[in-house]
C-alpha cells in the first residue's frame, strides 16, 4: 500500500494537520477487552472533530500483543469508524501502532492493511541496540507494506535516542508520510525538523507533535532551517498525542484557534500563551510526571471514568496504577481549569455514542 491509495480527502485531513487521539484500551474489572466501551470511545473521538484515531500505541498498551487483543482491538476500532462515518459523514486517518522486531513489525503492519489503516506508527524501543544502519533497514522494510509514520518515543517510556543522523537517513525512505515527535526534549524535537528540511522532504512528510508538555509551542512555532542559503520555513501541523485522548473536544477547538492564528498571520495572544501552561499542567498530572510517567495511562483512564467513557482505570498489568495523590491532583486541575474540559460536549453526546 503506497500514499497515493490513501483517500484524497482523508490524507489532505492529515496533511492539514489535525487532533489524533492516541486510543486508550478499555478493560472491564476482570481485565478483560470491553469491546463497548472502546466503540463509545471511537465514536467519541470521531464526533468531537478529531480528524485521525491512533490504535495499538503506547496509550493502548503495548502489551496487548502479550495478550492476544493487538488484532481485535485493531478490528474493532476500524470497523467502529467505518460505520460511524457511513452514519455521520465523519472520515478519520486510521493508524496501527507496530513495534517489535523487523518480523513482527512487518506482521503487524501487514495486518493493519487487511483491518483498513491508512498508515502504520512504528516503535523502534525493541531496535534500540541496533545501530542507526540496522534501524533504517528496519523503516524501510516496514515501509514497503504501506505508509509508516515516524516515531520519536521519549526515553522514559522505553524510547531509544535517535540522532540526527538517523533522521537524515530516515526522510529518504520511501512511503514515509509523517512523524511523531515525542522525545519531550526540544533539542531532540529540532534534530527532526532539521533532517526533514536538509533533505527537501518538508512538502513530503508531515510533522506532528507527541510533545504532550509543549502542546501549544510546538503548534505555534515557524521553524526557519538555513539549507544552502536558502531559508526553509516549516511547521509541526498537528498533534498526535496520548493527552488528547481526553478533553478531546476542546483539543479541537484549540488546534482550529491555532490553525487560524497561523493562517491570518495573526499575533499569539498573552491568553493563549497562559491556556498553554495551564495544559501543561494538566499533562503533568494525567501523565504522572511527578513519579516518572508511572500512572500515565491509568491518569488518562480516571479522566475518561470520570466522563463516563471508561467504566475503570484498569490496566492490563494490575501493578499499574495511579500514584499516590494523583487522583486528587486531577481533581485540583479540574477545578483549577473548568474551561478545558469538555464535560458538557460528553454528557450531551454519550448516549448516542452507547448505541448498539
């Protein structure tokens, strides 16, 4: 599968940029899949204007695989946006986490294009030994199944360092689509926007951010790359972010706002640049950065429990867990920023979304 057998309009959506929810994975108390529970979610998303859904990432658990759930969940997910979008009109950029070893990540990939996915998100955390020649190799051969996007996953989550040098070589693969720039590290995050422009592939490939603690200033930056005296002007268009998998309404609306700044040539307003911290905090406590990211995904779970979308924070390791004070920490953002939750969006919606 090439970019050019992608839906036009479903890719120019992407190219755009747009909000991607990293999926989070619904469990029952038994630690079982609830397949119900993860269509409200995919239909939640998709009514709240997100233009993509990300699947099999890090906020679904990487190890669904251990479990047996990497196909069904990637089944369900698709099979809800495809006939949410026959109801509602809605069309969504679908794509796969894959990771492991080359065989693996080809296997994964593969079967991403049997469920419907647009493109594949590669994790090289099970790579990071290789040497940049090996991990390249890798890319390229998982590219040759269908569109890859690009992953820079921070260290603290099992994300190997990737130089500039791997980037360089990285833009030059074939059917490469985007990048997730997630490293939580503004040196790392210019490495690949560097490489992207020195290699003239910045009308190719599109840049997203994963930086969940520089959401706003990564959206609102024009970078300037000097290539051969020639000034390159480029911009990250959207977010493909596990903090989006929640209050995902209202990420909407603030990647709208931005894009219009953007488009009207516009000054940042003070009060833009004060929303941005205030989610930066908010991102400080859903993801635990307080203990080192160890309540990340069962923080994402209370907030969606709490809208109703999830019925628990259960994970599929029963050691993974809220940290101490973490639920009260949410309850502290959730008062001290009423206007960035989109509480009222859900309550009006969740009974359509529990459809059968």
């Amino acid at each position: 599968m090439k970019i050019s057998d992608i839906d036009v309009a479903v890719l120019e959506k992407f190219r755009r940029g747009t909000v991607i929810p990293a999926m989070p994975l619904a469990l029952t108390e038994k630690r079982e899949f609830d397949q119900p529970a993860q269509e409200v979610l995919t239909r939640y998303y998709m009514d709240a204007g997100a233009g993509g859904i990300a699947v099999g990432v890090h906020s679904t658990q990487f190890a669904i695989r251990e479990h047996g759930l990497f196909e069904k969940v990637l089944t369900c997910v698709s099979g809800t946006i495809d006939q949410w979008s026959q109801k509602t009109g809605n069309t969504v950029f679908k794509i796969s986490g894959a990771c492991g070893k080359t065989a693996q990540a080809v296997s994964e990939a593969e079967f991403a294009m049997t469920a419907g996915y647009h493109a594949v998100m590669l994790s090289l955390a099970a790579m990071k030994d290789s040497g940049i020649s090996a991990m390249i190799d890798h890319c390229a051969k998982v590219a040759e199944v269908m569109p890859l996007i690009g992953f820079y996953l921070q260290s603290a989550v099992g994300g190997p360092v990737l130089p500039y040098q791997f980037w360089k070589e990285f833009m030059k693969i074939p059917n490469v689509v985007g990048i997730k720039m997630a490293p939580f590290n503004r040196y790392k995050t210019f490495d690949v926007v560097r490489a992207l422009c020195e290699t003239g592939k910045e009308n190719d490939i599109t840049l997203y951010t994963g930086n969940d603690d520089t959401i706003v200033p990564d959206l609102l930056t024009e970078f300037k790359i000097n290539v051969n005296g020639v000034d390159k002007k480029v911009r990250i268009k959207g977010g493909l972010l596990g903090h989006w998998c929640v209050w995902t309404q209202k990420a909407v609306t603030l990647l709208n706002e931005i894009h219009a700044l953007v488009e009207n040539g516009k000054d940042v307003p003070p009060e833009l640049l004060t929303r941005s911290m205030e989610i930066t905090d908010c991102n400080a406590v859903f993801f635990d950065a307080a203990n080192t990211f160890a309540g990340c995904i069962p923080g994402i779970h209370e907030v969606l429990r709490r809208q109703g979308l999830l019925k628990g924070t259960w994970c599929l390791d029963p050691d993974e867990l809220m940290s101490p004070g973490q639920s009260d920490e949410i309850s502290r953002v959730y008062e001290a920023y009423p206007h960035l939750n989109d509480d009222a969006f859900v309550k009006a919606g969740i009974g359509k979304w529990n459809c059968k």
